[in-house]
C-alpha cells in the first residue's frame, strides 16, 4: 500500500490507496489535500464471507494482529461483539466546520449512516458526508438555537427543538411538515416511544411534557422537578422515562399515568445527561457537573458502576450502539474519554475495587469505580455539546462549543504514533516531540477551511431554484399585478374600476406610486396580457393571441417597431447607404 508522507498536523501518514481502515478505508478524495474517505464496504463484505455460525466456530478468517500487513483482515464492530476495546476511535479522521462558524449543539447520524446532521445555535442544519466527511448542504431550520434531535424509530421522521420551545416535524428530505409550541422555555432533549407514537421533552420551565406525534398534541404533563429539566429519554422497549435536573436529581416515571416511580439519588450537580442503553436495555447512565458519571441497573434500581477521570464538569455522554460495556463521555474541557465498564483501568497507586455484583450483599455494597480505558484530553479547545456514534459503530462523531464537528475512529493495526498527536498531548508537546508541525497544521486548517467554503459555496448555489411567480417580460423578480392574488377577486377588482380607468394600463394602486411601467407591445390594446384562469374584458378580446387549442397555432405578437432608432443612427452617419 502506497503512502504520502506529507504530516496533516494529526501525527502520522496519510494513505493514498484505497485502504480497509475502521470498519473502513482511507482513499484519495476530490479537491486540495487528499480528503480523508473511510468505506467500510471492504470490511464488511470481508467478514460476511467468512462468517459462519457460532455453533460451527464463528469467524474463519484470518485474525487480526498488531501489524500494518493486517490492515486488510480488519474487522467492523459487528464481527467482535465480545471485543469492545478494539472498537475505540482513538484516531482523529477529519474536522469539519463551515464558512459561517457557530456553536455545534447536536449532532445526529441520519438512520442509515450515509451523513451526519448538526444543529447550531444559529438554528441551522448542517449535513456533512458520513464518508468524506464534506458539506453537502445547509439550511436555516429554526429561528432559534436547536437543543435537541431525534429521529423516529421506524426512520421516516426527525423532531427538533430549539431555544423557544418550538419542535418542528422533518421528512427525511427535510421537507418541515409541522410546527408545534411545546413549551414557553426552551426544549433541552426530546426522544420517541418505542412505537414512534409518542415523544416527551425536557424543559427549563422543570417539566417532562407527553406528546401524541400524529395529532402533535400534548397528551400530559410530568412534574416533580424542582428546578430545570435538562435531560430526557425514552426506555427502547419499555414503558418508561428517565429525566435529569438541575436539581441534582435522575427520575423514572411512567409514561401511561405521569407517576414519579422513582428518584435516583448519587450526583452532586446539576444532571446533563440520561441515557438508556440499547443494546441490552438494562442499564442507565447519567452524567453531571460533579465530574462523574454513573452507570445504574434497572433491575436493582442502583448504581453499580462510579466513572472518574474528569477533570472538569461532564457535559454528554453515549453509548456504543454494538457494545453493551462501552461507554463514551465528553468534558466541559474538551476532553472525551472511553470507558470499558468490564475492565476497572485503575491509575498506578489505586486499588481495584470489587463490583456489587460479586460482594456478599450487592444491595448495599459501593458502586465499583471504572477509570477511563482511553483519554483524548485535548479532543476540543471547549466544551463538548453531543457526542453520537454512526450505526455500524466504526466512526464517532462530537460536536463542540469550538464551532469544530469531528470524526474519531479506531486506529490501524500497527499504527502506534496516533498515541502521541495534538488531540492525546496537546500541541506543544506534539510539537516537540515532532508529531505536529504547528505551521503546517496552520497551512493544513486554511487548506480545509477553504475547501469546505467552496463545498458550501457549490452545495448553496446547486439550491438556488428559478421563481416560479409570474413577472413583467424582461424585468426579473418583478411581479405581474395581480401575481398571487385569487383570479375571481382580481376579476371582480377590474370590473369595479371606473369606466375611464378599464382601459389603463396597469390599474391604479397595483404598482407603487412613481413607479412609471414599461409601455405595453403593440397589439395588447392598452392591457395586459391576462392571467391564467382570468378571461380578458370583452372590449380587449380581440387584442389577444388566439388560445391554443387543438388544430389551431399559437402565433407570436410583432415585435416592437425600429424605426426610430435607424432614424437617430442615420443623424449621427450611419446606415445612410444601403448595401
């Protein structure tokens, strides 16, 4: 496999080939740069022809190893479901950002992995290529900032909410279908029923509100909270609710009759994040601005699992849609960690603690405390807003208040230097250890920037659509009379003109005053043309082009006379001889 050597300021070479890499490759991409591509076709098709089933040995293939020459036996996260730790995105992919920079408060695959979709402050949507990783497009979706996604279970919907407490419907063409007022304060997260009949939203006015989707709106109101409700979600086959506040605390509720089952007590701030996990459906994790994370069992109702490492606040976190034991956090300082919940990683000095499930009595025994199996410490310069992994579990995205969306992924096989860029050590020590080359990751970030400002460029100017509203013969964008009026009112509105006006050309009061029209083509009588649907007046009937109808030609109206203008070119001496 050919390389370029060329440094992208992340530490490491860039491959120029096709290349299996993350459940995917790297390949050469259009426009300055080589832009990275991951295609996780290579890998997929590798393991679907060596599969077989569990009970005849499982996989056939040959196993990967610590070594370059393996890159092409790498395996998508579907293969190893017993091996989350080959599944971390230890490996910076691509930074995306746009022309306009704002804040990044979400991001959300689309359902099936083909572009990633952020919501800003500004209250744009932005969809970036899920394999290149480019701008395809962008359009302003609310007034105000977004706070929340989500897509429908069945894949046929997205509901956002944004800083006003608006939730907008969305087709998967992003076609806006509906806009309902949920809340007077603004929506902070929002999730479907597992029907995709009904959704429920976390408010700063501290409720939890019900909504019927088909009909949008609310079936009931969930109150408890002393303080704001900053995080919500849906159980993915259950009957049940989970919300945090910023009363420090995680509640279950029943979604059927809006009762309080339970209150979690365990952090210390203000909760920014509750998340069921998918895969099992038994366990929840919340986050807070303690600097840890908690991961409880439903079946106990208690936290088993203690997350430390933070230094600062906890912003978001997720799970990994594949691995049950793998979880996923973001700091307040730009920091994102992962965490194995199976493999304790104390730091040097500290002791492993036992899990409540192997203590005498698991009701009362301390949660376990789980340290974080990998660290990106200088992932963003701020705080990280979202954090969602692509369906196939290969590439992470987060989005940033650095105005940054970033793509992670796990590193090669044999690819051991990623350990020590920029995003691991920070830049000066990257720098001084050779690699980043501060000047050349400058020249690489003008480079991208200017390469994403022509993708927007392109992508905004392939959406400029012609107007469709009827105009004036040769003056652009201005509108007939009448343009958009009822045919029958704009009818009934010539017929009620005085006599001596019929016949002028527009009517009065159409157009603004010292707006002097241009002089109607000969043949029209003194009036325009008439719309479509509208039959002109008697006395101009003739003056009109025969309808087209068949057996009949539809013929043009002379053009206007040039009489007058050979006559000013003869005066100055020219064309006084014919030819």
């Amino acid at each position: 496999m050919a390389y370029d050597q060329r440094d992208y300021g992340g530490g490491g070479p860039v491959p120029m080939e096709a290349a299996s890499y993350a459940g995917g490759g790297y390949g050469q991409g259009r426009g300055r740069g080589k832009r990275h591509i991951t295609d996780y076709g290579a890998t997929m098709v590798h393991w679907m022809r060596n599969r077989q089933p569990r009970y005849k040995g499982g996989y056939q293939g040959e196993m990967e190893r610590p070594s370059p020459s393996f890159i092409i036996d790498m395996l998508p996260p579907l293969a190893r479901i017993n091996n989350p730790a080959d599944s971390i995105p230890a490996r910076h992919l691509h930074s995306s950002l746009n022309k306009i920079k704002h804040p990044v408060n979400v991001v959300k695959w689309t359902p099936e992995g083909r572009r990633l979709l952020t919501g800003s402050s500004s209250g744009e949507f932005t969809l970036w290529n899920g394999t290149g990783f480019n701008f395809e497009t962008i359009m302003q979706a609310h007034d105000t900032a977004i706070r929340a996604m989500s897509y429908s279970h069945s894949d046929d919907w997205l509901i956002s909410a944004d800083q006003d407490g608006q939730i907008k419907y969305w087709e998967p063409n992003f076609n806006n279908v509906k806009v309902i007022q949920g809340h007077n304060d603004a929506i902070r997260d929002l999730a479907f029923s597992p029907t995709d009949s009904k959704f429920v939203t976390a408010s700063d006015d501290s409720t939890l509100k019900v909504f019927d989707f088909a009909a949008g709106t609310e079936e009931s109101t969930l109150t408890g909270h002393g303080w704001d409700a900053k995080s919500v979600d849906w159980h993915p086959t259950k009957g049940l609710l989970v919300s945090g506040s910023k009363d420090h605390l995680v509640k279950l509720w029943d979604p059927r009759t809006g009762r309080c089952l339970t209150t979690l007590h365990g952090h210390k701030n203000t909760i920014t994040k509750t998340l069921f996990e998918r895969v099992r459906g038994q366990c929840l994790a919340t986050s807070a601005r303690d600097q840890t994370a908690r991961v409880f069992d439903l079946r106990m109702m208690r936290d088993i699992c203690l997350l430390k490492g933070h230094e600062k606040d906890i912003s978001t976190l997720t799970w990994h849609p594949i691995h049950s034991s793998f979880l996923s956090t973001g700091g307040a300082d730009g920091s994102l960690f992962h965490y194995l919940l199976d493999e304790p990683n104390p730091p040097p000095g500290v002791e492993i603690t036992v899990p409540p499930y192997e203590s005498a009595d698991p009701s009362t025994a301390p949660a376990q405390t789980i340290y974080p199996a990998h660290k990106l410490s200088y992932a963003h310069d701020f705080a990280i807003w979202s954090l969602d992994w692509h369906p196939l579990g290969h590439i992470l995205a987060s989005g940033s208040n650095d105005r940054v969306t970033r793509f992670w992924t796990r590193a090669r096989p044999g690819e051991t230097e990623v350990f020590n860029d920029r995003y691991h050590i920070g830049e000066q020590a990257a720098e001084q250890i050779g690699t980043w080359d501060r000047r050349k990751g400058r020249n690489q970030r003008q480079e991208d920037e200017e390469q994403e400002m022509e993708d927007e460029m392109e992508g905004l100017v392939d959406q400029k659509m012609p107007s469709k509203a009827p105009s004036f013969p040769g003056i652009p964008g201005l509108p007939l009379p009448g343009a958009g009026m009822d045919p029958a009112k704009f009818q009934e509105m010539i017929k009620n003109l005085p006599q001596n006006q019929q016949g002028q050309f527009p009517p009065p009061g159409i157009l603004p005053l010292g707006f002097v029209p241009p002089p109607p083509p000969p043949g029209y009588g003194g009036f325009p043309p008439p719309l479509p649907g509208i039959s002109a007046p008697a006395q101009f009937q003739d003056a009109q082009e025969p309808s087209t109808v068949a057996g009949t030609v539809r013929r043009r109206g002379p053009l206007p006379s040039q009489e007058e203008s050979l006559q000013m070119e003869q005066k100055k001496g020219r064309y006084t001889h014919a030819r």
